[in-house]
C-alpha cells in the first residue's frame, strides 16, 4: 500500500515540474490581436503585430479570424487593410470577407522579413453598410480550420504556425 501511494505521488510530482516546464517555454513569436475597436456606427478597426526575442524568417502568411455575425445587423461588410500600415517588407496583398462561414482573412504574397522585437502586420476596418448591433462585440477569434485558416510559412516556406503562439 504504501509503495503504491508513493509511486502515485512521484508520478504526480512528475507530472506537475513537466507541465510547469513545458509552460515556461519561450515562444520563438506570438502574433496578437490588438487594439480591437468600434471607432464609429459603421466601423470596426483591429491591429495584428507579430513579436520575437529572436530573428525569426517569415517567408509568407495568412491570418484568418472567425466574427461574431451577428453585429452586422441586416447590412453587407467590407473588409479592408489600412495603407501602409504593416512594418513587414512583406506586405498584406489580398484581404476577404468569407460571409458564408463568417470569416474574415488576409495574405501576404512570397516575401522574406526577419523579425526580431515588435512589428506591426497591419491595421484593418470592417465596414458595415447599416449600423453595427449595439451592445453586441465583433469578438475576432484566430481561425485555425479549413482552406481559409491561419498559416504562417518560415524558412523555405516551411509551415511554423503554432495556434498556442496566437494571442487575442
């Protein structure tokens, strides 16, 4: 009995410094969601930036977010990205609206930037052809499913997306 309770307890203890340890691992970029505001009736503006404590090659990406739709309130959306806004060399080239699956999604093309510290992906609206819902939020969600999912490609295009890295 008592070899039983201890090997439980040396199992547990086990278990504990390894999720303590695998928590404490650094990150080699987290992208985050940021500054995500109404800024008037008809629309909703949000910043994406990307940050590393060590250069990290970013050979071409795809940020994609889920939307709450139930804010659009019977009119249409437009999604756009805010001119010179990115600090990347490789800048946002196409951004979507998806209202079938209540998706919205932008991709640079091929590029290489090499980041290290803080850098701004860009700056983006949603535009709204009636009055957002009132006391509803847009509520982006980082969208990690299907062909329009978030990818981020590394050295020679090497995918490197890692959901645990993207915050909102």
């Amino acid at each position: 009995m008592k070899k039983s309770i201890i090997f439980f307890i040396a199992i547990a203890l086990l278990l504990s410094f390894s999720l303590v340890s695998f928590s404490q691992v650094k990150k080699p970029y987290t992208i985050e969601i940021r500054s995500s505001k109404k800024i008037d009736r008809y629309t909703y503006q949000f910043e994406i930036w990307i940050k590393s404590n060590t250069a990290v090659n970013i050979t071409s990406y795809q940020c994609s977010f889920k939307y709450n739709n139930s804010i659009v309130n019977s009119g249409e959306l437009k999604f756009n990205y805010v001119n010179n806004s990115c600090q990347l060399n490789n800048k946002p080239i196409t951004y979507k609206l998806f209202t079938l699956n209540d998706l919205i999604a932008f991709a640079s093309g091929p590029g290489n930037d090499i980041v290290k510290g803080e850098k701004r992906i860009g700056t983006f609206t949603i535009k709204n052809t009636n009055e957002f819902k009132k006391g509803e939020r847009i509520n982006l969600q980082w969208n990690f499913d299907g062909a329009e999912k978030t990818i981020i490609l590394g050295n020679d295009f090497e995918e490197i997306t890692n959901s645990f890295n993207f915050l909102k």
